[in-house]
C-alpha cells in the first residue's frame, strides 16, 4: 500500500477500511478506554478466555514471566479503591495545571477515580529481563480479547498507587523482583463504548 506524504487522519482511517477490513482489524479500531461499568460480574469462563489471550502474548525466549491477579471481590474492590483514593488526592494536587483539567470531568463522574468501580480488576505482574517488554503485550491482548467479547476495559496506572501498602502487596503475594503492570479493569459498559479520540497521523520514514 503506497500512501501519499499529506494524507489525513480521516484518509489513513478509509485506506486502512478499505485494504484491511477484518475483524481483528476492527477490534483494534473500536477499543475505547471504558471508565464506566455495570455492577454485573462478567461469567467466569469468559474471564478465562480473556486471560488466556494474554497468556498467549509473546515473550523473550518463551519465558513467559507473568501471572495474574483477578480481584472480583466487592469488599477487597472497595479496600483498593480506599486505599488508593487518598494517594489519588495526593498525586492530583501535585499534578500540571492540564493534567488536572483532563481528569475533571472523570473525577466528577465516579466515586472512585482510580478504578471506576470495576467489577474486575486484573493485576498483570511480570518479572525477568523481558518483563518490561512482554507484559504490556500481554495487557493489550486483554483489552482486544475483551473488546471482541463487548466487554469494556481500561489501563490504570492510578491502580499502582496501593503498591508502597504492605496490605496490598501482600494480597497480591508481590515479590520485590516482580513489578505490576496496569492494572487492567474489566466489566460491561455502563453507556457503551466511548467515541474514537482523534489519533495523530502516524510518523513514518519510508526506505
């Protein structure tokens, strides 16, 4: 596919319909950041099949350092929230004037600004040389499995903000070789999917 240098974000988003419309394709393009959720518990086995697409990630020399935590827990759920809520304040007081403007309206929508009252939140932890590299390939496998499944989701660097608790690190059995990544949330749009952010045309150097 031959592109010209002054195509636009609108253009680039036809060509890519137009050569390679399928359906992983479209799942890429329909993944949105969900930040409100239905109190309904997503079913166990569809769950699994989630995690699995993660499991299936690839990873340096196959090593496949990863495991995962699922909180489904209503009571554990409101622990974290309780503990990340004042570590929350913190971080926003500290944070820029634009950073602060961005996360207004999603403050006012939620009482729970860190995980949104997700049903699920899965802890992807990962550890070894490769870890940095192969487990965020992991949380995007969650987020277009579960987008394929109707199901919403969202990465939360926010939901590391318990990680200085002893508590918390203990539920998560965390070793001090391990690191977290996301957390990723999971549940059923409360209002459907939210509209595509406009994505910068992508930088391209062609040889």
């Amino acid at each position: 596919m031959i592109r010209g240098i002054g195509f636009t974000a609108k253009m680039a988003q036809y060509f890519l319909k137009e050569d390679t419309m399928n359906q992983t394709i479209e799942i890429i393009e329909s993944r949105r950041s969900v930040r409100q959720y239905e109190q309904k518990q997503i079913p166990k086995n569809i769950l699994l099949e989630i995690i699995n697409a993660g499991n299936l990630a690839p990873s340096g020399c196959n090593a496949q350092e990863w495991r995962f935590v699922v909180i489904q827990d209503e009571t554990t759920r409101k622990k974290l929230a309780s503990l990340a809520m004042p570590r929350y304040k913190k971080w926003i007081q500290n944070a820029s004037d634009g950073l602060k403007t961005m996360r207004e309206d999603i403050d006012a929508s939620s009482d729970d600004p860190v995980y949104y009252s997700a049903p699920t939140i899965v802890f992807v932890i990962g550890r070894g040389m490769t870890g940095p590299l192969d487990c965020p390939m992991v949380c995007q496998n969650i987020m277009l499995a579960a987008r394929s499944l109707d199901i919403g989701s969202c990465w939360v660097f926010f939901g590391q903000l318990i990680l200085d608790d002893e508590e918390a690190r203990k539920m998560l059995e965390l070793k001090n070789d391990e690191k977290v990544y996301g957390p990723i949330l999971l549940g059923y749009p409360k209002k459907g999917f939210p509209e595509s952010p406009e994505k910068k045309i992508p930088v391209i150097k062609w040889i």
